[in-house]
C-alpha cells in the first residue's frame, strides 16, 4: 500500500521564517466497533509506543472502556497523558485488523500509529524526498 506525505500549514518562527507548510506521514484509517465506524487520518509514530486516538473516538464508536486498563506516557515537554485501552477494528487500505489501542482525552492528542498494534503488524518505508510511505503487512503478524 503507498500513501502520500500529507502537507499541513505551519507558523514561520524565528527558526524558520520561511516555513509555510511541512509534510507530515499521515494515513486514512477507518476505525469500527460493532455498527459504528470513524475515519480518520492518523500519524504514522515510529516513537510511539502504542496507538492513540482521542477519547471522543471510542464514544463516536460506542466502546465501554475499563478503568483499569489505563496507561501514562510522558514525552517531549512536561506533564503525562492517560489513555484508557479497548479492541477496535481497524482498516487501512481496505485491510481490517483488530487493534487493541488507547484513547485518551487529553488535549494534545491527535490519531497515531504505534509502535504495538501497527509497526509492529507492517514493515514501514518513508521516503520524505518523494513524499512517499510504502506499507507491507508482515507475513504471519
């Protein structure tokens, strides 16, 4: 499967003045539970551990998550986030398979693709020069 970078518009700063856009390695995904389904484009984050999708997707989707499924994670500046984990069906490229995820409501979180549930299922190419990722589902993953 090959999806193209996706150009989103950036603030110039004192650091780049110029900058105007950058190319970020985005996907359309669709996200299902039972009758219900999302779409939505996600980051593809080979620094994430897990996949992450925003608390208002499960209630989109209907799925009832377990208060003692939750997970912290801490990153680049200060403070942590907590995602509470439930099984959704997931399709990219048409391909559906089941991924067990976080959703959180915490405000900086945006759709992405992890490490567990998603690299670890795909051997991932980016190719920035060409704007370019190419996806290969793992033989037996």
């Amino acid at each position: 499967m090959k999806f193209s970078y996706w150009k989103e518009p950036a603030d110039p700063s004192g650091a780049h003045p110029g900058r105007k856009s950058v190319l970020r390695p985005r996907v359309p995904v669709r996200l299902r539970h039972k009758d219900y389904f999302v779409d939505l484009l996600a980051l593809l984050d080979s620094g994430a551990d897990d996949c992450l999708f925003p608390i208002e997707v499960a209630r989109l989707l209907g799925l009832e998550l377990k208060p003692s499924n939750t997970h912290r994670y801490g990153g680049i500046g200060e403070g942590e986030v907590t995602a509470t984990f439930g099984t959704v069906t997931i399709e990219v490229g048409g391909w559906p398979f089941s991924l067990y995820a976080g959703f959180s409501d915490a405000a900086s979180v945006v759709p992405i693709l992890g490490q567990n549930g998603f690299f670890s299922l795909f051997e991932v190419k980016f190719n920035l020069n060409k704007e370019a990722i190419e996806l290969k589902p793992i033989k037996g993953a």
